[in-house]
C-alpha cells in the first residue's frame, strides 16, 4: 500500500470521507479509505495498493474470457451501439481504445470505416476479433508518435489508473490537433458514491465529477466539448436507495454492510425478485416506483447519475 498525494493538485491536505470493503469481487477483506483533496476536491483512495499491488485484486471472472466472439458481440451489444453512438458526429479517422480488452468497442469503430488500435495492460484478455492489440502494455509507456490519433477512448478505464494526470497529458500528445479524447467514469456527485458509498473499490482509484474533469481539461490543454450524465452504455439502477437510506439512517444500519448485500442481490427489489411477506412486497413495489427510471433520469438531468462520459477536444493551433 502506497500513501499518495492529490494527482490534480499535488496537494497532501484531505478531508476522509468514509471506508469500504471490496464488495464487487471481495478479493479480500480490507478496508479502504476515500478521501477528498481539501484545495481542489479531487475524491480518491488513499492509501491505496502500488501498482504492483494491482493485480492481486482483479480476479479472472472480471475479464469473462469464457465468451466467444459471437456471445461477446451479443453480451455486449447495446454497450458498443452506445460507444459507437457517442462518436458518430466526429469524421472516421485512426481511433486508439485504451483499456480495449477483447477489442469489441474497436471492431465495433472498424466496422464503420474507422482504423483501430489498442492497448490493454493485462494480457488475459482474448483478442476475439484479431485487431492490432497491444496486450501486456501500459500506454504511458508504450512509443507513439505525436500528433498519431483522430480519437482516443478510455471506456470505464481512467478510475482504474495510477497516474491519471500522465494519461491526460500523453493522450494530448499523440492526439491530432482538433482530435477528441472520450472518456467515461463513475460520477462522484451522485446518490450511488455519496450516500451508498458503492463503487468499485479498491480497483477504482480516483473518483470523478464535472469539476474535476474541467480541472484536468484545463490543466493538460484540452477544450471540454460536453459532459453527459446517463446511464445508456454502463446501465445502472437507483432501485432500492430508498430502502437503502432507511435501513441505515433509522435503523442505524453501517452502509459497508448494506452494500455487502447488495452485492449478494439480498436487496431483492433492486432485481425484480421479491420476498416473502404482503407488507414486504407492498414496500419493495412502493420503492421500485420511486427510485425507479423517472428517478433516474432526473439524477441524469441534473448531472447527479452514477455515470458520466467526456468528451475533450485537443485545441487546433
């Protein structure tokens, strides 16, 4: 474990903001703390593991490679119709997916016309569709030329680096001026990171928000292009907060202990599944119709989904 300071700021001033376990894959059972830079309110883990440490904490199951292609694309299919969409404006050029794993996004982007590559640091991931890959590669080290790519994609893939600042700063530089950087991560200003303290710790290092992508943007160069809140590629449910917030704040419930829960689908309104009991079902349907899609999409309106996606454009000189 690795004691860090902010990577926006530099600074070492944090305010802790609460602890959790790793209830996504439960590699083990240690706690981790999230913390808030105090000058510039970056949100991440500190102490946190070394990026030797890593990968103790990816577990196979993370990367599926028991698909073939054909359930790949099929698994898959509205989360690349979605990436795919959120790029469509931008003329087809040389695109490079950072974090690419199997490679679906990119065959995706190539089978409209555009030219593809990819890195991905683990070397488990199959490459299903025979793409230029670089598998066991860090992008921070890897040579590329400058001025190389019309598009570069990091797809849930920045709240997992160490140095996020280096992959702002190296992505502008292989980018052609006026080409876009998108990026998408889980939003710090939402109901899912703040009240039910629920992300993927510790294999999410760095929790994100407008402010703080603004802040990156300005600091590497780049001109923010838009922010969207939704949740069209990464689904993800707000079914059950009320329940959720319940249980803690008048049951007195620890939020570390829900989410170890959740995770094991014992909140079975967030699923469809309901329990034993009218008074139980009643409350879970009351809860359901709350929290549900209208919910959602208020949180979206108001940038508060658990989802955002950036899209950064490197200026024309």
């Amino acid at each position: 474990m690795e004691d860090v300071a902010c990577n926006l700021c530099g600074s070492r001033n944090v305010a802790p903001q609460f602890e959790q376990k790793d209830f996504m894959f439960r590699v083990s059972d240690e706690v981790f703390t999230i913390v808030q830079c105090a000058d510039c309110g970056l949100v991440y883990l500190n102490p946190r593991p070394t990026l030797e440490e890593m990968g103790e904490y990816y577990v196979d199951s993370f990367y599926k490679n028991e698909l073939t292609a054909e359930q790949e694309l099929a698994e898959r299919e509205k989360q690349i119709r979605e990436k795919v969409r959120f790029v469509e404006h931008l003329p087809k050029g040389k695109a490079l997916d950072i974090g690419c794993m199997k490679g679906d996004f990119l065959h995706g982007l190539q089978e409209r016309g555009w030219e593809v590559e990819g890195t991905e640091l683990s070397t488990t991931p199959k490459n299903l569709f025979n793409l230029n890959i670089h598998y066991g590669t860090d992008f921070l080290t890897h040579e590329f030329a400058d001025d190389q790519f019309d598009l570069v994609t990091m797809w849930a893939v920045m709240e997992h680096v160490h140095d996020p600042m280096a992959f702002f700063e190296k992505i502008h530089r292989v980018l052609k001026p006026g080409g876009r950087f998108v990026y998408l991560v889980t939003n710090w200003n939402s109901p899912h990171a703040q009240w039910l303290q629920m992300d993927d710790y510790p294999r999410h290092l760095t929790i994100f928000s407008r402010k703080s992508a603004q802040a990156y943007a300005d600091k590497a160069g780049y001109t923010l292009k838009r922010l969207v809140c939704d949740d069209r590629t990464y689904h993800t449910s707000s079914q059950g907060l009320l329940t959720f917030w319940i249980r803690h704040k008048i049951f007195g419930q620890p939020l570390s202990k829900l989410a170890w829960e959740y995770r094991d689908d014992s909140f079975a309104f967030c699923h469809g599944r309901i329990g034993p009991g009218f008074l139980r079902r009643a409350w879970y349907r009351f809860d359901q119709f709350l929290t549900g899609k209208a919910f959602d999409q208020m949180l979206n309106r108001r940038e508060k989904g658990h989802i955002i996606t950036v899209e950064l454009e490197k200026p024309l000189p």
